[in-house]
C-alpha cells in the first residue's frame, strides 16, 4: 500500500524512537546522524516498524539533549542537513516507513535568537515578551520573583543582570516561551508548515500540557503551587487553555493530505488525556503508564482496560509506552528487586549506587522485557518502542561522571544520575572503537558487555530478541484486525485476551508455568515446550472459532 493511502495509520501504527545522537554515526566524529539513520533504514525495513520517531537533531548545545533548540527549522550542522533530511525521508518513504519529528514548544535555548534579543532589550520589549521575564524582588531586584524549584532542581528563576529574572521550568539553558505572544503562535505553525512541507508525516510534542501558563501579578510559593490541583485552573500544568493551541495546530495538519498528526507528551492527570488526543486537537496522546508500573498481571490489566476506556472517550487509538529516552530501560527495570518507595522512578536508587551488578538479574529482565513487549504488541492501538529495546538493550549504570551529559545528574548532585544511561549509541557489530557504531569513540561510553547485544551477533540467531521483535512485528501485520479487545481470563498470574479475530495474547506473569491456553502457537517470547506456558512468558495463539 502506498504511505498516501491510510490516513488511519497512526492509530495502529508500531513507531520506533531514534534518539539521533546515539544511532549510527556515518562520519566518525562520535555523534549520531542523519547520514546514520540513512544508512541503516534497511535494518529499519527489516525490523517491521510502521514510523520512526526522531528526537530533536536541531541545532542545539545539548544543554539537554537537543530539547534545547537554537533554530527549529534547520538541522544541526553536526548532525547533517536539511539536504541529508530530505533524502532521509525520502529513503524511509520509499520503504513505507512514516516520519514524526519532535517539536519542542515550551521553551527554546538560551542560544535561540529570540532569546539574545530578549537579553539585549531592555525590560518591557517586545523580545522580552516572547518569553517569561518578571521583576525580581526586594529593591534592587536581586531575589528571584519566586522560590520555585525547576523539574530538573535547581531554581527555576533566572537573574539577567537587570533586576529581571525569566522562567525556566527544565535547565537554565531552556528559556520558557510566551504562549500568550502571537508571534510565539504563529513561529510555530510556521514550523509545523516547514516540516509536514518538506514530507514530515507526523509530530511529537515535548511538555504539551505546559505551554499555557498563567502566572497573573503575584506569584504563588513554591509549596501552593504543589498544593494547587491540576484539573485545569493550575498556573504552569494542564490548563485549559492549551487545548486552543492545538485547535489551530489541527487546522495545520488538516491541510495536508493525509492530514499530518501529532502525538502528546502529556503528563497530566490521567483522566484529562483525552483532550489532548481529541481529533480537533493533537489526535493522540502517550499513555505512560506502563513506564510506573511493576511486571505484574494486575497492574498491567488495570493499565489497558483504563487507557482502553479513554481511548474510547477521545476517539483515538491508546498508545503503549514501556521504554525512552527518558527512563530506564524496561529490560532494567524489570530486573531490579521492586522499590520500597513505589513513587520512587524505577531504577533510580539502582543507578544512584552505581548500577550494583548483584541486584540485577539481567537474564530475568530481559525475559520479563520480552514477555511485556510481545503483551503490548497485542494491544489494540500503537506502540512507541525505543531504539536499542529490540536489541535486549539494559540500563548502562557506570558511565563516569566526567562523562555524562544529562543536565538533571548536573543539578542535582548525589540525588539523580540522569538519564544518559539509556542513550548510550546502540552496538551494531561486535567488533570495532565503538560496537559498529561508528568510526570513532562514541560520545556516551559502551559497555564490554554491548558486545553480545550488537545486531550482527543477533542477526540469523532466531532466539535473539531481535529475531523475535521482528517476527512479532510481522505477525502484527498479518494479525491486524479491529481495535477491541475481550479478556478471557487473568487470575493475577495469568492474564489473557482475545482479539476479534481469533488473535490470543497470554502472559504468564508469575515465576511458575501454567497450563498453556489452547490454540495454535504462533510467538512466544520464551521458548514453550508441551502443554506449559512457562514463567514469565507471553504467547501469541491463533484459535479457530
Ligand atoms: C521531555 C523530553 O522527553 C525530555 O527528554 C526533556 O528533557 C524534557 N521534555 C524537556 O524538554
Ligand atoms: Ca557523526
């Protein structure tokens, strides 16, 4: 089928995440980029996924990864160019594999040009209002307008040397723009033009429930501000108002044919996801809540029958999250003993002891891993899978801090490492200064251990995980059928749905096998022999009615 003729894909779509940096590096300098990914959308082809997804490869100094843009419409010069894009896309659509880019609305960096304009204006401009800029306090404006702490720690009051102070909700280097100033609007449907101009097909929006704020002439204390409830009336989180935003963004992507689309990273209370994958607004939403809960029958039973009833409410298709580039790689998280603190992010305390080799089972999470993907790709909807998950890809825990990158280990020292581990370049070969990644050293430290997870050592081996990301995502294909769901049975260690056509999906959750459901054996995430579904195993079945 040509790309043109399913405006409908997203809602069953299977998107692949590149974290640009970290993918294939064509010239050898360390760093990921377009040249890489061109060069590998054969592996692309052959792993089966429906879209890719790219973090940012804008300009940027990597304040944080990229999510701190200098030009929104350009490619950053280290990472190619607007020349080496198009023929990146031009590549992937040929093969039938869509292209989403991330769009970074919040805030811009510190290097944007609009943001040296505000500084070099004078209190009250025009550049000033492009972002969010206030008085300090006391009386020579020396005390930060507010005690609010930024997401990544540290203040998120800036001093500019005038008495003014701006916002920042991530690092110092990510100025928070004006949502309220139309010329912060319409530069932006200026970059959603540029992109679904030059073949773009699709979006992911960064912070999509922050960009409205309302912050009026007093401002809270930080601890009100945690108090305040987010249903809508918050000054930074979720506000209604947002949901205007994306009302003229869909007007953008209705212009093309099919109409471009958009996904939101929306950390919201989960009952107000729907409006932000409303088809008069961005069309979907991440569903994250597989990221927070434990490899349990129940939890995991919970999480799609909710996010299957608000699917239902928006009219959209639920997505299924369980690794980014944000988190720790589910294969990890799997194998760590559970948190005392279950609000605690998974993996965290692991990492901050420096990733202590005899509290993860590897072998364990890496077959729990396998199990929840393989339940998850048989989920009515789309799944978003990370680069590197299809590889069995764990957590890397000792980069040395000299070396990392993430600015969240930076500010908050002796409490978080960041989240560099899971964006270390991903191996290719077995051999080589950076696992076939590359030419030269990476820019994030490999793991000896890479060796064994590299692409060529899983190539023609069919109990590699990849082997097995790629017969599931061929069977998907074949197995695609309308997006409902009925269980059949879950008893906390077993959980089991059919789809409408005859398509069964079981997990075995707990660590002792069970009585394999009938029906035909089509995949199974661990080896099944005879009549037993082992532990912590998902099947595939087909049941002829
Ligand atoms: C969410 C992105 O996924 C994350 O990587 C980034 O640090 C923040 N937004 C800020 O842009
Ligand atoms: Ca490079």
């Amino acid at each position: 089928m040509s790309l043109a003729e399913d405006p409908e894909w997203w809602r069953h779509a299977v998107v692949y995440q590149i974290y640009p940096r970290s993918f294939a590096d064509a010239n050898g300098d360390g760093i990921g980029d377009i040249p890489g990914i061109l060069s590998r959308v054969g592996y692309l082809r052959d792993l089966g996924v429906d879209a890719v997804w790219l973090s940012p490869f804008y300009p940027s100094a990597l304040a944080d990864g990229g999510y701190d843009v200098d030009d929104y419409r350009d490619v950053d010069p280290r990472l190619g160019t607007l020349d080496d894009f198009d023929a990146m896309v031009a590549a992937l659509h040929e093969l039938g594999i869509r292209v989403i880019v991330d769009i970074v609305p919040n805030h811009t960096s510190n290097r944007h040009e609009w943001f040296r304009e505000a500084l070099a204006s004078p209190p009250g401009s025009a550049a000033r209002d492009r972002y969010i800029f206030r008085d300090g306090l006391g009386p020579d404006g020396s005390q930060p307008p507010a005690d609010w702490i930024s997401l990544f720690g540290g203040p998120a009051w800036e001093p500019v040397g005038d008495g003014q102070w701006y916002f920042h909700l991530f690092a110092r280097e990510q100025p928070d723009l004006n949502w309220d100033n139309r010329e912060v609007r319409d530069d932006f449907l200026t970059t959603l033009r540029f992109w679904s101009d030059r073949g773009v097909d699709g979006f992911r929006i960064d912070v999509a429930h922050a960009l409205a704020k309302h912050l009026g002439e007093e401002l809270p204390d930080q601890a009100t501000l945690d108090e305040l409830p987010r249903e809508g009336g918050h000054p930074l989180w979720d506000r209604n108002e947002v949901h205007d935003i994306y009302a003229e963004w869909r007007q953008v992507f209705n212009e093309y044919s099919p109409p471009r689309t958009a996904v939101a990273e929306a950390w919201v209370e989960p009952h107000r996801r729907p409006r932000y994958a409303s088809p008069e607004g961005l069309g979907q939403a991440f569903n994250f809540d597989l990221l927070e809960a434990d490899f349990d029958g129940d939890a995991f039973r919970r999480v799609v029958d909710f996010n299957l009833d608000l699917a239902a409410q928006s009219g959209s298709s639920s997505t299924w999250v369980l690794s980014n580039h944000d988190v720790v790689r589910h294969a990890t998280r799997y194998g760590l003993a559970l948190p005392d603190d279950p609000d605690e992010r998974r993996g965290a305390a692991w990492l901050l002891a420096g990733g202590p080799e005899d509290e993860l089972d590897r072998e364990r999470g890496l077959r729990r891993a396998l199990a929840a993907t393989l339940f998850l790709l048989g989920l009515p909807g789309s799944a978003y899978l990370y680069q590197g998950e299809e590889l069995g890809l764990h957590e890397v825990a000792d980069i040395p801090a000299d070396q990392r990158q993430d600015p969240t280990f930076f500010r908050n020292p002796g409490v978080d490492v960041g989240r560099d581990g899971c964006r270390v370049p991903i191996p290719w070969e077995r051999e080589g200064p950076s696992f076939g990644f590359g030419a030269g050293a990476p820019h994030l430290p490999q793991p000896a251990w890479f060796e064994d997870h590299a692409v060529s050592a899983q190539d023609g081996d069919p109990d590699s995980p990849l082997a097995l990301y790629r017969a599931a995502l061929r069977l998907r294909r074949e197995l695609r059928t309308a997006e409902e769901l009925e269980w059949v049975e879950s008893s906390g260690q077993l959980v089991h749905f059919r789809r409408p056509n005859g398509w069964e999906v079981a997990t075995n959750f707990g660590s002792e096998p069970v009585a394999l459901p009938e029906g035909e054996v089509l995949l199974a995430s661990s080896p099944v022999q005879g009549f037993l579904l082992p532990a912590e195993t998902t099947v595939w079945l087909r049941r002829s009615r």
